[in-house]
C-alpha cells in the first residue's frame, strides 16, 4: 500500500472528513485488498526495522526497548503491553510491559487503580483499537485518576489496541502522550497504520515469551496433583495448605509446585492444572470410593493377598457361583 493510500485510509478512519459514498466504496475495496495481503508496507525505515525484530525478539527486556522505539518515533512518551484477560492460556510469567516511572506502578498498585483505570475498563469491553478519549472519562474517580497520573508523566490522551486471541486470552497495547487531545490525534492519525501492524507483532512476541513453560519435564507428581486437588474441593483451602505427612512437608511440596509450573502462588498452580484438565488423570483414592453394597461384600477379593495364586482362584469360582 503506497504512502498516500495509507494517509488517505487513516484519515477516512481516525478524522471527521465527509467523503462521497463512491469515494469511501473505493476505499473500502482498497483496504480489503492490503488486508487480504501478506505484505505490510510501513511508512519509515525505523518502523520497518522494528517490526523485523519484533519478529524474531525471544527476550521480553528486548520487546520492552523495541515498543519503547515505537512509541518515541511516534511521539507518544509511553507505551504500556497488559494482560487483559487470561481466557484459557496458560498463566503468564510476566503480565505487563510498560515505560512507566517505578514510582507511578507503586503508586498504581498501592491505590488499587486497576478497579478505576478507564483504559483497563475499555479494553476489557472492546476487541481493535480505541482512543483514551472515547473511554468513560467523566466520573469524579476517573478524573482523579487521570490528575494523579499526570504528576507521575502519564498522558490522558493516546490510543490502545486490543488483540482477543484464539485461546480467548485478551492483550492490549497502549501508547500515550501528555499532548493534548488535538496534537495526540493528529499523530494517532498519521501512525494508526504503522502501530496497529506493531502491536499485533508485540503482542505475538509477548505471549510466546511470557507464557509458562508447560513441557514434558514440568509435569506434576501424582502427589502434587493431589494436593492442588484438594485445594479445589475442600470447602475451606486453607485445611489442604497445613502439613499432610502423606506429602511431606507443606513449604516443600508447594515450592516444588510453584518452580515446575513458573508461577507465583499456589492458586496459580491450581488454576494451570484445571485448564489442563490434569486432574482427570489422578487415580482414584480410598477416601473417594464410596463402600460397596452389603451383597457384595462377602466376596473378600480386597482382602486376598496378590501373592495368594489358590486364593484368587478359589474366589473367583465362590463369585461365578453366586452369580448362577
């Protein structure tokens, strides 16, 4: 797609201009036709580098330096990379890239803004992209919201790209700029092309590096498996966390857990095995059999020894003759 096509597109798009309906017919057919194609023509070198080595990055302290290249050649003075939603991929090592100052994330985390952040609020609503203006700005919270994160160098204006993938986990890429709104559209306009193909590579990247490694030798003991089992079906979990000796220690089998799976927390681990549907491979257990009827248990086949070759024979003719 040649420069003036990709101006024109962005323009019909992200501005307020009125074409003729043949006009934005032809359009159409255009955009069809580059998004129906495997190449991806960007408007500068820099652009075209970037995506190249976002395409090979394998590091996630290397995407976080390519996006922030992305965003400067842009104009923007931030870029943020978040987990949206898990769906049903594995847990993520890591759930967030950003530009951030350290002081901004304490200050984030400390106050619970994920519970008022609009930008969160919309993504988790929306699948493409969105301007932070057309998230819901007007409520006194949200105001607050945007004052503390200007004193911290974070811009209410910018835009953000959410990608649902196939195993329905949701991501999304922001960039933002302390501009205002006029200024943030203008380069949004000019750039929505470019950051969209960016953020689908980034994002890409940033699943394949931040997803938990589940291969062959991470998977879980027979006892591991039992003790997060336990976890989902005791009505109080904090009983399955104490010292069970058939385990051995509690600290023990939960950092075994913990390091095999890359997770944080033991609730993290439960959640991987129930995705994986692990647990419909545990053995059947005493406590979880439920006694047999009283007609069948003269047969005494529990109680014979395996070593005891009569035995079993001779229960065995005992049980066929009950049968007849």
């Amino acid at each position: 797609m040649t420069h003036w096509v990709q101006v024109i597109l962005e323009d019909t798009v992200w501005g307020q201009r009125k074409l003729p309906d043949h006009v934005i017919e032809g359009l159409k057919r255009i955009k069809e036709m580059a998004l129906s194609s495997d190449v991806v023509q960007f408007r500068t070198q820099e652009f075209e580098e970037i995506a190249d080595e976002l395409s090979i990055c394998d590091d996630l302290n290397e995407l976080s330096l390519l996006l922030w290249r992305a965003a400067t050649t842009c104009g923007f003075q931030h870029f943020c990379l978040f987990v949206v939603n898990q769906g049903n991929s594995p847990t993520f090592a890591s759930r967030m890239c950003n530009s951030y100052l350290p002081e901004w994330i304490e200050h984030y985390q400390r106050n619970s803004f994920q519970y008022v952040d609009p930008i969160f609020a919309k993504a988790n609503k929306t699948n493409g992209s969105f301007l932070f203006s057309e998230a819901s700005n007007s409520s006194p919270v949200v105001q607050a919201f945007w004052e503390d994160a200007e004193r911290y160098g974070v811009g209410r204006n910018g835009v953000c790209y959410v990608i649902t993938r196939p195993d329905s986990s949701r991501i999304a890429l922001s960039f933002s700029t302390c501009d205002i709104k006029e200024i943030a559209d203008a380069k949004i306009r000019l750039n929505a092309f470019d950051l969209g193909s960016i953020a689908q590579l980034a994002i890409e990247c940033f699943c394949y590096n931040s997803a938990v490694s589940l291969s062959d030798d991470n998977v879980l003991s027979d006892d591991e498996l039992r003790f997060l089992h336990l976890l989902t079906t005791n009505s109080n979990p904090e009983v399955a966390l104490s010292l069970i000796p058939t385990f051995g220690g509690n600290e023990s089998i939960q950092s075994s857990i913990r390091r095999k799976l890359g997770v944080q927390t033991i609730f993290q681990a439960v959640s991987i095995a129930c995705s994986k549907q692990w647990f419909d491979k545990l053995p059947f257990y005493r406590d979880e059999i439920v006694s047999s009827c009283d007609s069948l248990s003269g047969w005494g086949i529990a109680g014979v020894k395996k070593n005891d070759s009569n035995a079993v024979q001779t229960t065995r003719l005992q049980c066929a003759e009950n049968l007849r």
